[in-house]
C-alpha cells in the first residue's frame, strides 16, 4: 500500500483513471513537467460532475516525502470512498505529489529549498517581517558547514536547544522554526519570495473549482507531527468554528487547528488558502479544507525534541554537505522514519485513522450516505 519510490507511486496514481472514469466517463488525467525537471511530474485526475454543485479534493505530497503515506491513503479512499460517491452533482479532483521532487528526493522542501505549504501567499508584501522570532532560532540552530560526525552535531544540537530552551521555551522555538519564514533562503520553513510553479498550479485549479463549484471540501495529507498514536485533522485558522465541536460534527477524536495552542501556526497554507480566495473573489461559496496528520515521533517533549534534532541536522546536510558519510546515512534514516516509519503496525494506524477521517467528514458534508 506504501510506494517505495515516486515512480511506482505516479505510474500507481494513473491507473486510477479507469475506475473513476467508469463514473465520470469525461474524467481526465493532467499532468503539469516541472521546468527545470521535465521527467517530474505534478498528475492529476479532473472529474465534473453533470449537474455541478459540490467538488471534493484530495491532494498528496505537498511536502513531498510525505507523499508515501498520502499515496496510501489516497489508493484506500479510491478503493472504499470513491464508489459511494454520486457522479451526478460531486465533482471529483485528485492530485498525486504536488511537490514530485521533494518525493524523490525524500525532502519537505522542493528544490528551491521552499516550503510549498508556506508558499500559497495571496499578497508577497510583509512577509519579510513575518515570524520576527525566526531570527533567535536560526542563530541558535543554524550551522552553515558541512556537518561532522554524528556525536559533534548532536552535541552541538543540544546545546542550542538548552539555550533556545531558555529564550523561547520548546513550544516556541519548534513553532519559530515551522511556521515559516521569508528571510533566509537556506533556512528552515522557508516559504520563498514568489510564488513556486508548483503552488502556482494548485492554486490555479483552486481559483477554477471556486468558479464551478458551489461547495469545495479539500483534504490534504501529511504526515510526521503530532501524536503517535492517533491522527489529527488539522483546521486552519479561517475555519471559525471550534476544534471540539468538529470533533463532535466528525465523530473523529482529534481535531486542532493551526495554532500555538493546539499545533502550530502556519504561514502561506495550501489549505488557508481556500478561504482567503473564497473571502476575495467567491463569496457566498462553502469551503472546508483540512490537513490530516499522521504523527509518528509522538508529542512528548523527548519526540518534540528528537523530532526537532531531525529537522536541523537535516537542513545542514542538506544545504552544506557533511563530512561523515556514516552521520548523513543515520540522519537520512531518522529523516525517512519521521515522515515515513517503516513499523506496519504504525502504517495499519495511519490508515485506519484515515479511514475513520473519511467517514466522518463526507457524511457530515453530505457527499455519501
């Protein structure tokens, strides 16, 4: 059900296309080539609906390692959801590695080093001075040379969390160093200058859906943040309602939304997005965007640490080399069982706590029975 690589995942991802054409016998598969990395491939399936009144979106790969487990979830929701689907007024959009390089490469970021999901930014003006906290992380944090042996850099890691500690408190300096920065192009969380080709063409497909469609629900999926044992559906900010009367609307256990609070905030998300468009140009239209979070460190201050260490030492390796090979395999290796754990009893849960995600949100918006 896991891909093991991007190409199996892609070549996975078109066979699809008969089973929903069979419903919608007009869907059609998209492709958008990245430029610079033409053999990439951002594919989608489009389905409309006849008599058009709703259209639900399921996204995979925004932050592109995490693409192996959205792509799981994806092929069980076309094997269990789709079917009980009506054709007739529910359009249908599914979009496989909205970032295929960072899927290949096992990376959050593309290669630009942006953060996509920090990237759908409506207005580039201001984002400079956004997240003014970033600055005392990245001096505590942030080590442009190559990275040395594996006891160095853990050692060197600690102390900037003792001292980042002291500043900013845990919480704060993980939601400093996540929640996206403007400022520095080798850093971490960074959400770019301009809008990336990749978020340029999901919001473009957005912008089209909000034009045909009176009623948009959207699921995007992630993974590697929050806790282990159970799956989060994560709100934005826009969403006025509150977390535990989603919780109660969705017969789902674990609601959050982007805040300090009970996640972290997020600056420029895809699914943000949604209701900054639908304020500005579609007013009077019905959203629901979400993310679902499959955590696999956990969330105590041990995994928020170990997770943290993960997030740094990568972005050194990454922009600067390392001079160990054996420090950049065992970093790689923490890299991929943050974003993609290899326990199959870890896997069996992020699929049922989909599952269950799934269930209760398109039966409450009306789209099955």
């Amino acid at each position: 059900m896991f891909p093991t690589t991007y190409e199996e995942s892609r070549e996975r991802f078109r066979t699809y296309l008969d089973p929903v054409q069979a419903r919608w016998p007009g869907a059609r598969l998209e492709s958008y080539a990245l430029r610079d990395h033409p053999e990439l491939s951002i594919d989608w399936i489009a389905a409309e609906a006849p008599a058009p009144r709703r259209l639900f979106v399921l996204t995979t790969g925004l932050h592109g390692i995490e693409g192996y487990a959205g792509a799981a979830m994806l092929q069980m929701w076309v094997a269990e959801f789709m079917p009980r689907l009506d054709p007739q007024d529910t359009g249908l959009m599914l979009v496989h590695a909205v970032n295929p390089w960072g899927m290949v490469h096992h990376r959050r970021y593309n290669a630009q080093n942006v953060d996509l999901n920090r990237n759908f930014v409506s207005r580039w003006e201001g984002t400079r001075e956004l997240n003014p906290e970033y600055d005392r992380v990245l001096a505590l944090f942030h080590r442009p040379r190559p990275l040395g042996s594996w006891a160095g850099a853990n050692l060197g890691f600690l102390g900037g969390v003792v001292r980042s500690t002291l500043e900013l408190g845990v919480t704060g300096s993980r939601e400093a160093i996540l929640c996206g920065q403007y400022r520095h192009a080798q850093g971490f969380s960074f959400g770019g200058t301009e809008t990336q080709e990749e978020a340029g063409v999901m919001m473009a497909l957005q912008e089209a859906a909000l034009a045909r469609y009176d009623q948009i629900v959207h699921l995007d999926m992630h993974s590697g943040y929050g806790p282990r044992d159970q799956m989060s559906i994560v709100n934005p900010t826009g969403e006025p309602a509150s977390s535990e009367e989603w919780s109660r609307n969705l017969n789902y256990p674990l609601v959050v939304r982007t805040d300090p609070a009970e996640f972290y905030t997020i600056h420029g998300d895809m699914t943000a997005y949604w209701y900054e468009l639908r304020d500005a140009r579609f007013q009077g239209k019905q959203v629901y965007a979400a993310a679902f979070e499959c955590g696999t460190f956990g969330d105590s201050l041990p995994a928020a640490i170990r997770s943290l260490r993960v997030t740094v030492l990568e972005n050194q390796l990454e922009g600067y080399g390392a001079r160990s090979r054996a420090a950049a395999e065992r970093i790689r290796r923490q890299r991929d069982e943050l974003f993609i754990p290899a326990d199959p009893a870890w896997r069996e849960k992020a699929i049922r706590d989909a599952r269950q995600a799934f269930q209760g949100i398109l039966t409450f918006f009306g789209l099955i029975e």
